[in-house]
C-alpha cells in the first residue's frame, strides 16, 4: 500500500483547483507546496508512529476522530463558504498543525513557499486543509482495511523509507524533505522529526 499516492488520489482535478483558488498562486505553485506539506507531514507521522506509544495515540486517534468520513465531502470541507461536513476535530487543520510542529510551523510554511513561490501565510493555509486530509485518508484505510497498531507501524514506516529515499533528488533540485527534517530538530540530536512529534501525544490524548 502507497500511502502517499492514495493521498494523492484524493487531489482531484476538481480539488486542486479549489486549493490553487485560496492559495493566491498559480496550480504549479500549489502543486509544488502540496507535494512539499505532504512529504512532511507523512514523514512526520511515520517517524512517530515508529515507536509503540507514538503509533498507539495515532491509533486511538483514527479510531476517535478521524473515520475518513471527510473525504466523503472534500470539496466542501475545501468551501470556506460550505457548511462543515464533518465534526470539528477532524477538520482542525491548524490544530493538527499546532500539536504537530509546534512553534516550527511558521518557519516550515515559509520554507515551502520559498521553494514554490507562495507566500508563507498562503502555505499555512493550504497545509491547514492539507492536514485533516491526510488523517482522513489514513483513518479510511484503516476502516478498510482493519489494520491493528502493528499494520499501522509497518505502513507509515513503509512510506518514511520512501519519502527518504526521494531525498537526494529533491536536495538536488533545491531542498525539500531534508531541509524539513532539519528544520524540525527541536533539540539539535538530529532526530527532529521524532522530537516535533512527541507532541502528537498532546493532540489524539485530548
């Protein structure tokens, strides 16, 4: 199972254009930063769900609130003009981004829009609609498919070791998940994706 591309399955034609519609760039800039938010935002969570208690709370999470039923309403959760179709934790993008990267968030969406041309308050923004996304995304699966903890240990590290292996193309070809990574070292031991995500605790314990 590619996580990343059933991620991106979900980025319609029709969706793309709703994302490009809020960002204030063209589609190839909101291409550009979606790729680069999804890297990271995977990347993050499979290097948390590494460990057993990171991927128990991301678990519990899916269980709790995140069933995949946005998917069901995309292009209204995208609407800011739609009513919600879905309850407020699982279309907290900014919360999500909050507990997840902490005080890097703002560092991080300017760095993505650097490397795509958006401004940084454009990036947090779509990386806002981008988050519950890809939870949702994760939870269908799991309903689908009725991983256990395990499964869902075994798949998000599946899809670290591939975002990983990408890094050397995407550093060649002006930064992208390693500059994130880095970024994202809280305590300087090199290990920043797994230091930012321990406060994933914070936001699935609620």
């Amino acid at each position: 199972m590619d996580l990343m591309q059933i991620i991106q399955g979900q980025l319609t034609e029709t969706v793309m254009d709703q994302l490009t519609g809020q960002t204030g760039g063209n589609r190839q800039q909101t291409s550009t930063a979606t790729s680069s938010i999804l890297n990271a935002l995977v990347g993050a969570m499979a290097k948390n769900a590494s460990k057993e208690d990171g991927a128990s709370s991301l678990f519990n999470a899916l269980e709790k609130d995140h069933d995949g039923s946005l998917l069901d309403n995309i292009t209204d959760f995208i609407n800011p003009e739609a009513p919600n179709p879905v309850n407020e934790r699982s279309a907290n993008g900014m919360g999500i981004i909050g507990h997840l990267l902490g005080d890097k968030a703002g560092a991080i969406s300017q760095l993505i829009g650097q490397q795509s041309g958006l401004s940084s308050n454009d990036t947090l923004g779509l990386m806002a609609k981008l988050a519950p996304i890809v939870m949702a995304t994760l939870g269908k699966q799991k309903q689908q498919s009725g991983f256990n903890i395990t499964d869902l240990m075994g798949l998000l590290t599946n899809q670290d070791q591939q975002i990983r292996q990408q890094q050397p193309t995407q550093q060649q070809s002006g930064g992208g998940v390693g500059d994130l990574l880095k970024m994202l070292d809280f305590d300087g031991d090199g290990s920043g994706v797994d230091d930012a995500l321990g406060m994933l605790g914070k936001l699935f314990k609620k």
